[in-house]
C-alpha cells in the first residue's frame, strides 16, 4: 500500500466520536502529501469532522486549513454533497465563533442550497437548519464578539447585549422569519431541546418593541421543565433572566426592575460549579442585573435599598468568583450613573466609592480597581462642576494612564475620561486651551486601533466638539466635523442609545442646515425636540440643555411655545437652594435670555423687565464669588436688556454695564494658556465692542464709547503681542509664588482672582484694564502734531457705521457714516488675497476693485471726515475689524475735472488703538541719522535690492551699518530695541516677511533658510519702559503690513514692531513689484533725510511725488534708478498706495 493510500485508508476510518491516532496521523500525512484533489478532500473532510466534534472550540488555523482545503476540493467536483456539507460547517464555525469574514456568511445560501435535495434533508436536515439559525444569529452581533463562550469577556459580552439596538428592524425581522422557519421545520426529536427553546425565545426578542410583548416570551419559557444542575436548566434560568432585563430596560419601570434582579439572583444561584460555561453564565448575569444603561435616575433614599439588593446578590458568588467582581463593577457603573442623572448628592457618589474599596480587596496598582474609582471621581467632579475637583479628575486621568502604559483598553478609557472633565471646565472656565488639550488626548495612538475604541473615541470627540461651541461661534466647517465624529459611532460602538446619538447628530444637523441658510424663519429646526433620554450626564444639565435648544428653535422659526417650554423647565431651578454658585448662575443666566427672547416674539414688556430682574440677580451672584468665568456674559445681557428697555436712566446703565463687560473679558484673555486662545477671545469681545460703544452713543455717553472701543482694540492688541505668559507677569509683579503656583489648565476661582489681582499693576494687565482716557489722547495728538484721532466703525444689518472723533482740544464727535458698510472692504480683501497667491492674480479684476475701493472709501468716509478740518491735517485713524485693510490714504474724488486723493489733502497715519498709539508718541525721537541699520537678505527675487542698499548708503546714511552678507537673527537682533539699548535710530530691512495669526508667530526670512520671529522680537523687549526710545522700522520688499485670513488688520508684522518698542514703522498692504519698491523707499529716505519733520510726512510726500506726472528726480540719484523714475506709470494707487505708516 502506497504512502498516499494508507492515509486516506486512516481518514475514512474515522467517521465520528473524539479523534483517533488513525485519523491525527491521517492528517499529519495528508498534510505532508497536499497538492492532489483526493487528499485535499479528505483532509477537509476531516478537519471539518474534528472541528464540529470540538464544537468549533479549537485553533482558528485549523478551521482556516480546513477551509483552502475544501474550496481546493470543490474547484475540481464542484456537485460533491459531501464536499459542500462540510465546507459550510467550518465556514459557519469560522463565522461564528472565530471573527471569520464575511465571506463565509455564504454558508447560509449554500446551507439553503442543499436543504432543497431530499436526500440531504434525511441524512443531515436537522444540523444544516440548526448551522443556519447559528449562522444567522451570529450576524446580529459585531463581529469582535464572535468567539468561542470560554474567550468571551465582559466587554464583548456588553457588545452582544447592546448590539441589537443597532441592528436596523428589516434585518432583525428577516432573521428572526428564517430562523423561526428552520426551528418549525426540525423533527420531533428536537424540537423541545433546551436549546432550541433558548433560540425560540431569543428569536421572539428580536421582534418585540414594547414591554408587553415580553409576556409572552416568559410564558413560554416558564412552561420548560429541566433538571436542577444541568446546564440545559442553567441556560433556561439566565435566558429567563435575560428577557426579564429586557422587559425592564424598555419599561423604565421599578417593579420590572425588581422582577429582573430577582430572575438575575434566581438564576446565579442555579449555576452551580458542576454546571458547564457556569462563570461565562455569572458573568453575563452581572451585565444583566446591572447593564451599561443609566437607567431610571434615583428618589431620595433608594442608595441604601440598592446596596442591600447588591449584597444579596454577591452572597450567591463565592469570594474570588469572576462573577461577583463583575457584577460589583456593574452596579458601581450603573448606579454611579444613575445618580448623575438625578443630580442627587454627591455624597452617594462618595457612598458608592467607599463600598467598591469595602467589598474588593482594593489595590491602586490594579488597572480594574483604578478605572472604577477614576470614573467615579470623574463622576464627581462634572456633578458638582467645581475646578477643584475637576483639576483632580484630569491629573487622576493622566496618572491612570501613565502608571498602565501598555493597556490600551486603559489608554482609550483614561483619553475619554480626561477629556470629559477638561471639556466641562472649558465650559466652566472659559479655557480654550482646555478644549484644545481635550482634542489633543482623544487623538488614537494609529489606524490599527481597536474600531470598538476607536468609536468611543470618535463619541468622545463628538462630545468636545459640542462643547467647543461654548468658545467658538461655529460655522459650517466645526458643524460638519463634529457630525462626522457622530456618524461614525455607529458603525463602530454598539453601547450607546441609538435614540440619543440619532437625535444629537439631527439636532447639530440641522443647526449646521440652519446656519446654512440665509432666510430667517425656516422650519428646519420647527420639529425637533431634545429626548428625554436619561443618558445625559445630569437631570438638571439635561434640562437646562434642553431648554437652550428649545429657546433656539423658538427664536428660529418664531414659536413661542417652545420658549414657554424652556421658561417652565429653568424657573423651578431658581427656588433650588442646593444648586452650587456656578449652576445658579448659568441657569439665572439662562431664564434671563428665555424671557428675552420671547419679548422679542411678543413684545411683551413684562418678559423683558423680568429678563433684567434675572440678570441683575445673577450679577449679583457673580460678584459674590470673584474669578468666575461667565462674568462677561451676564454684564453684557444685562447691558443689552436695558439698552431695549430704554426707560428713564437705562440707557446709561445700558452703557456702565457694556463696559464691565468688557473689563471682565479683560481676565478671559489674560489668563488663556497661549496666544492663539488669546486671540479668539479677544476677536470675541472685539466684536462686542462696537455693540457697547453704540448703546454708549444711545446714552450721549461718548467718553464711555471710547472706552468700550478701546478695551476692544486693546484686547486684540495683547493677544497679538502677548509673548510674556501670566508666570512672567507674575514675577514680574513680585509674586513668586503665585508663579510657582500658577497652572493655566487647572486654576481654579480663588487662584484665578488671586493672580488677576497680582498682576492687575503689570503693564499688560494695565494697558488691558486701563484704556487711554481722551486727556492722553489729546496730550499724544499734540506730542505728534496731529489734529484728530478717528475710530472707524463698521456698519451692521441693523446699524449704521460711524467715526467717533478726537479732537486735539480733546473735544470727542460722533460723526454717523451710514455709507460705511463692511461689503466693499471684503471686496477689497478678496481682490488683495489674488496679489498674494500668483497662481489667482487677476490685474484687470485688481485694478478695477482698488478703484471702486478708493472712490468708496472718500463718500463713505473721507469726504465727510476731512472737511471738519482745514488746512493740512493730520489725521490718525483707527479702523475696526475688516475695515483695517482699506487703505483710507488712497480715498480719491474728482476735483476741477483731475482726481485727488486724500494724502493730497492730509497727513494719513494708522494705529490699531488709542493706546498703541499715545505708548509710540511717548517715546522720544531720535535724529534719524544716529544709529542706522541697513539689512539686506540674498534673494533672487529681490533683483533691485543691492541698487536700493547701495543708493541709501551713499545717498542718505553714508555711516550706516550694512549687513548683507549670510544675515542671522542675532544681526538683526543687535540693531533691534532690548531693555538697555533703543536699538537703531532706523532700520531698514530689505527682505521677505512671513505673516501669521497671531502676529508672534510671524517671521523675517533671512539668508540660508533662518527665520527670527516677531516672538523673539518681543521677548527681547519685554522690560522696556513704555516710553523709552526707539527708532523707525521700514519694512520693504514684502507684505508687511497685511494679514492673509480674516482676521483683524491690526495684527500685522508692522503692527508687532510697534509693540516691541519701535516709534514707527512703515510696512506695506500688499505685495509690491521689486523696481517700484525700491523707488518708493528712495525717495521716502530721500525725503526723511532732508527736511521733512517725520516719517508720516515724508511718506506723505513720497506719495505725492509718484502721483505727480512731472515728478523731479533728485540729481544724485543711481543714473539708472533715475531713469526709470521718470518714465514709470508710478501714479496707480496699487502702486504707491500700498505704503502706510503707523507710530508717532
């Protein structure tokens, strides 16, 4: 007998019972003879026999083996009963019960194939129907948890139960119609196996929908008769078991409840330790008695009578058991949450923790021990919403994660947890970094995370995202990542309420929609009302959340009963005297703006006057308790209200309340952890700074709407130059130990009012919280020879746009411009962004723009604006927000038949605040001469700068230092203001600039690829005196003067080198071809050096010089610089309008 037909001999000697050595060596030689049809046969065959005798329990490599086998086999007898039999039983066993792909659920159509030949049925009908309904109902569930009882673990377990929530109900009705067909088609037999009783009522839950229908289920169940101590009658119990929790969880009712945690008891107690799979049945009672769910919330008392239900549950598990330490977790979890979501006292939470470290031998370097009592303090801190206990939550999350590396279940837990508590202080707060750190730690360690984690990440980061929203006005964009986050949970999490996560997704849906949509009034929004889904975190946040939208959707689609709704879920809260100072202050807010916002759909005056009441009770409130962050809030409400209301003295209360508003913005910015959180804070309250300065102009209160103007414009100002953190400003005030103490992603109140006060004396806090009055003003207009100061205030789609003047005799003017509109300076903007990107430069589409720009910018302001003063005034204008890019200098007008502009008729100078510009005109001229720097970069693109260095040297500064040889930082550094030297007397620097937002973050190029940043600018400076010397920066050859996004104008290179001590700098608006650029800075030296009193009338005279067709070209002039003067077309505005000045 040959070596192939021994082993085939040994196979077909091994038809059923445990595997033989005939049939292990058969295997072994038939693995060692593959590659013939029979052998592959029947080495399938025979894996397949010894798979399904081991119940699909043993290594998935042989079930992968038994699988290439089979298809071998069939590629060459495809009509083999046998062959296709066996194939479907490893691939349903695959499927099952080792995560195997979906491919093998081809099973199921195969299975059905051969149900239709009768000779099949009889031999193997009852086994192909029974594969089938354990194929199907495998399918329910995701496919992580498809493993074998014994490697089934209490998280895949949770999978399983939670699963079929998310499973659509077409699927599940599909499911259970088969599966019921091959039940009702088994023989006698087997029809009244245990087993197939357990699946006929598995299949009745698929379908049920309600509480009731769960009845029926139990009736059936209950008429089975199995014998104590076997597993059937153990199956039987946790199946009964398990419809009762069920029933409980659709019901939310306590009798239900009860009725489920007595079948739960009744059923561990039968599980005896003879029982088979007995621990996988405890484990999976645990989860049934006390499921992931939150829950009904608890009534006052119910925590002992619980903890009593959970002893005599324990007392069924011997001490050690897997079980009893499941179901402990269990109800810890379950009940934690419960508590939550009655806003009971946190003193249960407290209960709870103490009875965990009672019943488990307690141990902080056990991962499970550590999880359980950092949830429960994460709990704890978002109940009583304090940064006390908040700060501890975060710094438990990071010490979790540190002290267990390598657990990634622990990783995701702690990422998800740490971030809950930082985005509730962010809310709390007003800590953008606290939002941002919270995006931060949710990012995955890489794409091969566990998709189960990866969902709880992606809900998590959800979640942040909404509460971002608390921060960021958001646009469409931010609506549109965090709806992503959401959309993608249920593909990847399978323990979350469907009911929840569907109506938060719809609810950011259709508020992205709305935001979307430009017309008032739509319906988008008309039908959706928050659930009553206990799973939010707190019964009172839950409520109040839900009043918000409810107050949204109102205002939106004009439905005052939504409104009436949100009113009567905030006012009981107002007689909660247990509510913490914080919570009072959020919800007092809250009623005030419903009571608001209804006036405003029934103009019923109570509802306002009973909107201020509230507000003014929650400024009193929030005075009591200094630090807190919803300060700004609550003044500005307070404001607005009054400023409606319009009765006698409301008006100038209306004003006195917009301006603390703003001061108490003041300690948003400050004590942000970076410039860039800085700065959305201040755009923020820049924005409510025209709205204040306009109830001020209501009141005739002209001096306090220049105060609310600056403290805005002073806002951005910090953020821009805001290089010294608050540990610096500490020192710097003498507070060691406040800077010691100080951590800006967990400060609480009293450390947070603590350090405002400490720093209230620093020069940032003092140019934040004490704007120049009009007496410094006027005093800086004399010191310059200026004749006025001119704000410059945008129109809005409900006010008119205005100048609030300064005069020099100090008298201030409200000057309406109901012309001065933000659209053409947004045109402007656009048409600028091409010069800037050379792949969109359209010239025809510029030049008509900045002609359309200059010719707008005399009606709508200029005009108006000059002929208040006669003569040649000198003007210094400060423009809010997009109107910061117009260049006012180039307002043009046809006169006696020719076009002038204003720099013909006045001296036009910048500043982006009074205060920027009174610290400039304190500090003392220099002769221009004195110290000179003149700084040349190598750059191809630069082809005339050698000519411009070499003519101002030789023509203006011949004792100037020059620099232009493989020019660093350090150069440049030398000849820039520090806290001993002023630096030099000019600086002219011929090289790119680099722009950012903020401005720290910009940066000269220089040669070889370095950079110095404005940062290190600033920091050089950080200990001058505001009214020390400096010098004049001119900035050429780049776009120096100009921001590329949307941001405020004034946060611009030009504008950081101001703040870092310079009295003056000229930059440029926009890009600049190289030869008019240097012709513009000649002259403007040229001009400088011989005669004209400063830098403004000097460039003031460059300008007009290049507008002039029969412009004079200085005798010693480079020959060939010359000759290109005189022929250029130089008179364009896009040409020499670019240049702007700004300092004293």
């Amino acid at each position: 007998m040959t070596r192939i037909e021994a082993a085939l001999a040994a196979a077909k000697r091994w038809q059923s019972g445990p595997p033989t050595d005939d049939a292990l060596f058969a295997i072994a030689e038939l693995r060692a003879l593959r590659g013939e049809h029979p052998v592959a046969a029947e080495l399938g065959t025979l894996l397949a026999r010894k798979a399904l005798q081991e119940k699909g329990s043993g290594p998935r490599a042989e079930l992968d083996e038994a699988v290439a086998e089979l298809v071998l086999a069939r590629e060459n007898d495809s009509a083999d009963r046998d062959l296709r039999h066996h194939l479907a039983v490893v691939r349903v066993l695959r499927y099952s019960l080792h995560a195997g792909p979906e491919e093998d659920f081809a099973a199921d159509s195969e299975l059905a194939a051969l149900l239709e030949i009768p000779a099949y049925v009889e031999e193997s009908g009852d086994n192909a129907r029974l594969l089938r309904v354990q194929l199907l109902l495998t399918s329910l569930q995701p496919r992580e948890t498809r493993l074998p009882p014994g490697r089934l673990g209490a998280a895949e377990m949770v999978l399983v139960m939670r699963n079929s929530y998310l499973v659509p109900a077409e699927r599940k009705a599909a499911v259970a119609r088969t599966v019921t067909e091959m039940l009702d088609s088994l023989t006698e037999k087997n029809r009244s196996h245990p087993q197939i009783l357990a699946y006929r009522a598995m299949v009745g839950l698929l379908t049920l929908t309600d509480a009731s229908g769960y009845d029926d289920a139990l009736t059936s169940i209950d008429q089975q008769e199995t014998v104590a101590g076997t597993q059937e009658h153990a199956l039987i119990a946790t199946v009964r078991a398990g419809i009762h929790s069920e029933k409980a969880r659709i019901s939310q009712k306590s009798e239900d409840a009860l009725a489920a945690a007595e079948a739960v008891d009744a059923a561990a107690a039968a599980l005896t330790d003879d029982v088979p799979a007995a621990a996988h049945f405890r484990d999976l009672l645990g989860l049934m008695k006390y499921p992931n769910d939150l829950g009904t919330p608890f009534t006052a008392g119910e925590l002992p009578e619980e903890i009593a239900r959970l002893r005599r549950s324990l007392d069924v598990f011997p001490v050690g058991n897997p079980g009893r330490e499941h179901t402990l977790e269990s109800f810890v979890v379950n009940v934690s949450f419960r508590i939550i979501a009655a806003n009971a006292s946190i003193d249960e939470l407290d209960t709870l923790r103490a009875l965990y470290e009672d019943l488990t031998s307690y141990d902080q370097d056990d991962v499970r021990s550590r999880l359980i009592c950092v949830l429960l303090e994460v709990l704890k801190a978002v109940l009583t919403d304090e940064p006390g206990p908040l700060n501890a939550a975060v710094r438990a999350t990071r010490d979790v994660a540190a002290r267990f590396p390598d657990d990634e279940l622990v990783q995701v837990l702690m990422k998800v947890y740490g971030a809950t508590a930082l985005a509730k202080r962010a809310i709390g707060m007003w800590n953008l970094q606290d939002v941002e750190t919270a995006f931060d730690v949710l990012r995955t360690s890489g794409p091969n995370a566990d998709p189960q984690l990866e969902g709880l990440l992606a809900w998590a980061r959800a979640t942040v995202g909404l509460a971002s929203f608390q921060h960021h006005s958001p646009d469409e964009a931010r609506y549109d990542e965090v709806i992503s986050q959401f959309e993608r949970v249920p593909q990847k999490l399978g323990d979350l309420s469907p009911l929840l996560l569907d109506a938060v997704t719809q609810n950011v849906r259709r508020m992205r929609d709305f935001l979307r949509s430009s017309a008032h009034g739509t319906s988008l929004m008309a039908d959706f009302v928050p659930p009553a889904d206990r799973t939010h975190i707190s019964a009172h946040y839950n409520d109040v959340g839900q009043a918000l939208v409810l107050i949204q959707n109102g205002i939106t689609i004009g439905d005052v009963g939504k409104i009436d709704r949100a009113i009567e879920l905030l006012l009981p809260f107002e007689r909660d005297n247990t509510l913490n100072g914080r919570d009072a202050v959020r919800i007092g807010f809250a009623t005030g703006v419903a009571l608001r916002m209804r006036h405003l759909l029934t103009r019923e005056e109570n509802d306002l006057d009973n909107a201020i009441t509230h507000w003014q009770r929650t400024v009193t409130l929030v005075e009591r308790e200094p630090g807190m962050a919803d300060v700004s809030d609550v003044y500005f409400q307070l404001g607005d209200g009054l400023n409606r209301r319009a009765g006698e003295d409301d008006r100038v209360r209306a004003a006195e309340n917009g301006v603390l508003a703003l001061r108490a913005r003041t300690s948003d910015v400050l004590l942000q952890a970076d410039v860039g959180h800085a700065l959305t804070m201040a755009e923020h309250a820049n924005g409510e700074a025209a709205t204040i300065a306009r109830w001020c102009l209501a009141a005739d209160r002209l001096d306090l709407a220049v105060r609310a103007l600056e403290l805005g414009r002073s806002l951005v100002l910090h953020s821009l130059s805001a290089e010294a953190s608050i540990s610096d400003l500490l020192r710097d005030s003498g507070r060691l130990d406040l800077a010691a103490e100080w951590d800006p992603e967990s400060a609480p109140s009293e450390l947070r009012f603590r350090v405002l006060t400490a720093i209230a004396g620093s020069d940032a806090a003092s140019q934040l919280l004490q704007p120049p009055d009009t007496e410094e003003v006027r005093e800086a207009l004399r010191r310059t020879g200026s004749d006025a100061l001119a704000y410059l205030v945008p129109a809005t789609p409900h006010a008119a746009g205005f100048a609030l003047v300064i005069a020099l005799d100090g008298a201030v003017e409200h000057l309406p411009l109901p012309d001065l509109r933000t659209e053409p300076a947004a045109a402007f903007q656009d048409a600028r962004r091409t010069l800037l990107d050379p792949s969109a430069q359209d010239e025809r589409w510029w030049d008509e723009t900045m002609g359309h720009t200059c010719e707008w910018a005399w009606d709508a302001v200029m005009g108006e604006l000059l002929g208040r003063f006669p003569g040649l005034p000198r003007i210094v204008l400060v423009p809010v927000g997009e109107l910061g890019a117009v260049p006012w200098h180039a307002a043009r007008r046809t006169h006696g038949g020719r076009v002038r502009y204003a720099c013909q008729d006045a001296v036009i100078t910048y500043a982006a605040s009074a205060r920027q510009f009174t610290d400039a005109a304190a500090r003392t001229s220099r002769p221009v001469d004195e110290s000179v720097a003149l700084v040349r970069v190598q750059d191809a693109g630069l082809a005339w700068a050698a000519t411009e260095i070499k003519t101002l040297r030789e023509h203006d500064y011949p004792g100037a230092t020059t620099l232009e040889d493989r020019v660093r930082p350090a150069d440049v550094l030398r000849h820039l203001p520090s806290r001993s030297t002023p630096g030099a007397s000019v600086l002219h620097l011929t090289c790119h600039a680099r722009g950012e937002t903020p401005a720290v973050e910009s940066h000269l190029l220089l040669d070889d690829g370095e950079v110095l940043p404005t940062r290190a600018i600033l920091r050089q400076a950080r200990h001058r005196g505001r009214d020390a010397d400096g010098g004049l920066v001119v900035l050429a050859s780049c776009a120096s003067d100009v921001t590329d996004t949307a941001h405020d104008e004034a946060l611009t290179l030009a504008t950081a080198f101001i703040a870092a001590g310079a009295t003056g700098a000229v930059g440029a608006r926009w890009p600049i071809v190289d030869l008019t650029t240097t012709l513009f800075v000649t002259m403007f030296h040229h001009y400088l050096t011989r005669g004209y009193r400063d830098p403004a009338t000097a460039l003031r005279a460059t300008q007009v010089w290049m507008l002039d067709p029969g412009r004079q070209v200085p005798l010693d002039l480079d020959p060939v610089l010359a000759r290109r003067a005189r022929i250029a077309h130089l008179d364009a505005p896009g040409h020499w309008a670019a240049f702007t000045y700004q300092g004293r």
